[in-house]
C-alpha cells in the first residue's frame, strides 16, 4: 500500500534523468537550427558581396582596424572558455535534483535568514521546475561563453560582457549566497567572495568602451583593487577566533578550519591522485595549522601590497607569485572545484588569476594608436556605417551573424527559466517521478451509491455530466491523507472557471470511523466545509467495502489504531462516466513542490477530459 514512509526523490531519478536529457537534445535541435539560419545568412550576404565586387560597385576590404587590448582579449577569451565549461558541467545528470540540495541551500546554510530567504527563492522555482530549469542553465552559459568567443570588437562584444556580468550576479546572489560573505568561515582559501563575482568584473570590463584600454590606467586600477582585495583578505584570514590558526594537534583535538574543509574535499567522489593530494595536504595542516595559516597571511598582504605599488617589475613578481599561489590553492584546498556530483563551476581560483593577470596586461601592453606613431595625424576618415561594413567586410558580417546566434542561444535558455520564475505551479513530472506516469484507460467507471458530508444521497449517476477526481480517504488519518485532499483543493484552485463543471470526491476508507461527524471534522480541520465542489462520502460498512473492491481499494485496520492503511489512488472520470486516468496518489515526503506537482497533474487531466468531445 503507498503512502506511509515513502523516500524522496533521489538525484538520479531515471524519469528526471530521461526529461533532463530529452529536454538538452531537443533544445540542441533548436540550436542547429539557429546554426543552420546563421550559415544561411552568412552566404547570402557574401554571395551579395561577391556580386556587387565583381560589377564593380564595392571592394572586399577589410579596412583599418585597431587590433583588440591584448588584456581585453584575455579576459573575453578565457571567460568565454570558462562559461563554456560551466555549461557543459550544468548538463550532468543530477543537476536537476541535486543543485537545490548539493548547491544552493549549503552556500547559504551559514548566512542570516533574509539571505537564506532570498536564496529560498531561487530553490523554490528550481525544486518546481527542475529539468527546465536545469536545461535553460546549461544553454544560458553555453551561449554566453559563445557569444565571448565569437564577437571580440564592438557593440556584439561589449554587450556580450554585459550579459556575462547579469547572469553572473544572478549565480552570485542566487547561487553562491552572495559568496557566503554575510556567513561564517569566510576565507580567500575556500574561494570567497565566490567566483561568480569575478564573472561579473569580467564582464564590466569586457563591456568597457575600448578608449578605456587605449591607456595603462585602467590596468593600474584593476590591479590596485585586486590589490586592496588581497590585504582585506589577509586581514580577515589573520583574524583571531575564527579556527584558521589551528591545526589537529592530536587526533582528539578539534581539527582547525582550513584541516576541516581539506578533510571533507578528500572524502569527495574523484580520481584517487586528487583524492590523496588533498589528504596529504589536511595531514600537513593539521601537523603544522599555525605555520599555514601565518604563511598565506603574509603571502596575501605582500601581493596586495605589491599591486598597489604599481611598479611594473614589483607586479610581475607579485602576479607570478600569486598565479602560482592560486594554483596551489585550487589544487590542494578547492580541489579542482567542480569534482563531486554537482560541481557547478572551478571556483574562483582561476577567474581572480585572469583578473589581476589581466590587469597587469592593461598595465604593460597599451595599444598602438595612430597618433602615437604619426607627427601630423592624417586626415580622419569618417567611420563607416554599418551598412558599408556590412557590405564590405566580410569579418564584421560574421562577428554579426555570430553574436546573434549566441544570443539566441541565451535566449533559449532564459525564456524557460523566465517562464518558470513566473510559474508557481510545481511540474507534473516530479509527481510522475515519485509515483509513476498515470495510467490511462477508457472504461465505464464502477457504480456507487453513497452519502455526502450533509447526509444527501449521491450515486455516480447523479454525477453525470461533470468531470469527477475521485480518491478515497482515511478521515482520522493525520499523515497521508490531509495532503491528498490538499492536493485535491489546489488543484480545485488551479481550474479557475473550469471547476465549476468539476466534482473533488473523497469516498471515507475507514470501516470504524465513518460518521458524518467524523467527515465534516476532516472537513473542518483542512478547510474545505466551504468548497462548494468538494464531496465527501460516506455510507455503510457493506456499500463502503463494495466501493472498495470494485475500485481496487485494499484497506488494512491497524491493531489499536484509530488509522487504517489503505491504497492511495485517484481517478479522473469523464463526464459521460468513464474512467480515463488512474493515479498514485501517494504523496511521498509532502513536499510543497510534491504537492503542487501532483495537483497540477490532476487539473491537468481534468482539462483534457472535459476538452475531448
């Protein structure tokens, strides 16, 4: 019998699983689509081009162009390389269950309650709507590391830093808790103040009007705030009382902070060289906590001091150092950042090294402009309007086609996700997940003859002409059974208007407790004494057991127990009284989401019984 104890869905659910994966393909056919329009259009223009040069009417000429900030093309590059990556590890199979679970509520577990709350939201609209929501992530970054990629000059690629800086602050707020900075522990070793805001200074400055790279200021900038950024590190990894200064001193000591979190990352599912990498590394710490801990201190200040002198040969020792610090870190402490099941990205280690890398690129490597290598400047020439490059510059028409593509590809994954942030209603493949797909039929359905909640007869006949869910219901029962009706009541709700030519039926299953007192106190209790399509029906021990058996209803009376055991199972009957769908209607764990998933099922049967002729 279902219902009582049942586990939830786990990460690897095979109907998720086969939805997520259906979803990805069916959306990659959408992509080859945009792919297949792009080339469509790029030989259209280009056979326009060959035309018009062959009669003479324009040139095939790229004209002058700077080359792009060789820092800006570091960042746009690795970026779009990094969002590439984050995508394709968006696609593994238990992101859509196991982000909330893995992810999301432990980044904010140590944060004040408004940030818990707020992060609430997002694992609320991703439990709903996993597999959309979980594909639409996939093809939000997948296409926005193309669109970096694809577009290095203009407006295509300053707006392509602008759409890599908002999603980042959405991952950032709604996936990093804002970096856990408002929680405990914080510290630059565990990738504070998280990675995804180093996506989103990345994409500000990619998004920078290029004259900002025409001069060595904006790489001193980048490189003095990195800069004060590693003394507040330093600062807040010096400080005292916050377990970083210890080790593990015996195995019955407390293990310190940074001996902790190396401890757990070993236990992480990964190659065993990894694995025995970050072990040795725990031990060490443990044996010499103090000596680390004073080691990364003076390490963090000295780089920050160094990248606020400016001084070109200080920062590149500076920004050696801190490349090979980074690396350590990432290998020995975040282990990689992305191993374990639901790694959603490197960490930060990678992106606050193409950071102040990149800074310090700014700062060396200033482009070559004309009138720096020219005593009289040449006549300036009139940019030419996008027309003219159309027409004449074969690259620039590519970039175009490119960048448009990637942004559709965005924009496939963000109207899902959009829709869903909207969408308050839970998918129904999470209740098919939890108790299978409803089986469906087309038979009359069992006659019955019964009392309702006020003592009025009422027989299936008399129902004629509305469509009926039907479940049956234990009313003592405090577990299962006040979440199915619940359920039933939302999806009364969900109908709107159409609910009027629909009847919510509960028959009683308790051979003991089955007064019409004991009905209209379930009734009372959950809410529905007023719900006008709501019946609850009840009659005596042999038309009970006949509605039973003719249903296929098993009960059990439990020894001294009010409750009964009994099979969980809804119906959805058509208005000419033919059963079209049986439904578990197990609610498993009672999720909010379960709940709302199983109820929009149901109003999604009933719609399409009433829809059919």
């Amino acid at each position: 019998m279902g219902g009582m104890g049942s586990a939830s869905l786990q990460t690897t659910n095979a109907t998720i699983v086969s939805a997520f994966e259906s979803a990805l393909l069916h959306q990659a056919l959408v992509v080859l689509v945009i792919l297949a329009l792009v080339a469509a259009a790029w030989n259209l223009l280009r056979s326009m081009q060959l035309r018009q040069a062959a009669s003479g009417g324009g040139h095939l000429a790229p004209g002058p162009e700077m080359n792009e900030p060789a820092a800006r093309r570091l960042l746009r590059v690795a970026f779009g390389c990094i969002w590439l990556f984050d995508g394709f590890l968006q696609a593994q199979v238990s992101m859509p269950l196991g982000l909330p679970s893995g992810v999301l509520r432990p980044a904010a577990a140590t944060s004040p309650a408004w940030v818990r709350s707020l992060v609430g939201v997002g694992v609320t609209i991703w439990n709903n709507h996993p597999v959309p929501a979980a594909a639409s992530a996939v093809w939000i970054q997948v296409g926005i590391g193309v669109w970096l990629l694809v577009a290095p000059r203009g407006n295509w690629s300053r707006l392509a830093g602008l759409a890599s800086a908002a999603w980042g602050l959405i991952v950032w707020v709604f996936g990093e808790a804002f970096g856990s900075i408002f929680g405990s522990g914080l510290s630059w070793l565990f990738g504070a103040p998280g990675a995804a805001v180093f996506y989103v200074v990345a994409g500000l400055l990619i998004a920078c009007p290029e004259r900002a790279w025409a001069s060595r200021r904006l790489g001193r900038g980048i490189l003095a705030a990195t800069g004060l950024f590693f003394l507040g590190m330093a600062t807040l990894q010096a400080w005292p009382g916050r377990g970083f200064w210890q080790g593990q001193p015996n195995p019955h000591a407390t293990a310190g902070t940074l001996t902790s979190m190396a401890q757990g990352m070993s236990h992480t599912p990964q190659p065993g060289f990894f694995s025995s990498t970050v072990s040795s590394f725990a031990s060490f710490d443990a044996a010499h906590g103090w000596a680390v801990n004073l080691f990364v201190v003076v390490a963090l200040a000295l780089i920050g001091a160094a990248f606020l002198t400016g001084r070109r040969q200080i920062v590149l020792v500076a920004v050696v150092f801190a490349t090979f610090l980074c690396l350590a870190d990432w290998i020995v402490i975040e282990d990689l950042g992305f191993l374990g099941g639901v790694g959603t990205d490197p960490n930060s280690m990678i992106p606050i090294a193409l950071i102040f890398v990149s800074g310090y690129v700014a700062m060396t490597r200033v482009p070559v402009t004309v009138e720096a290598t020219s005593v009289v400047p040449p006549p300036a020439e009139a940019e030419p309007g996008w027309r003219e490059r159309l027409v004449a510059r074969p690259a620039y028409v590519f970039r175009s086609l490119a960048a448009i593509g990637a942004m559709g590809v965005v924009l496939l994954g963000a109207a899902p996700m959009a829709f869903a942030a909207t969408n308050p209603v839970a998918d129904p493949i999470l209740n098919e997940a939890m108790d299978g797909t409803p089986n469906a039929t087309n038979v009359p359905a069992p006659q019955f003859t019964l009392v309702d909640q006020y003592g009025r007869s009422v027989s299936l006949r008399s129902l004629r002409g509305y469509a009926l869910a039907i479940t049956f219901l234990d009313p003592v029962c405090t577990t299962d059974c006040p979440l199915i009706a619940q359920e039933f009541h939302e999806a009364d709700q969900m109908l709107g208007a159409t609910s009027r030519r629909t009847m919510f039926i509960s028959i009683v299953t308790n051979p003991i407790y089955r007064s019409l007192a004991v009905i209209r106190a379930f009734d009372d209790d959950e809410g529905l004494e007023h719900v006008k399509n709501w019946l609850y029906l009840t009659g005596s021990v042999s038309q009970l057991e006949r509605t039973w058996n003719t249903y296929g209803i098993e009960d059990q009376v439990e020894p001294a127990g009010s409750m009964v055991a009994h099979s969980e199972l809804a119906y959805v009957i058509d208005p000419a009284g033919h059963t079209r769908y049986v439904l578990d209607a197990d609610p498993g764990p009672g999720t909010v989401s379960l709940r709302s998933s199983f109820a929009g099922l149901v109003a999604s049967e009933i719609r399409h019984v009433l829809a059919q002729p």
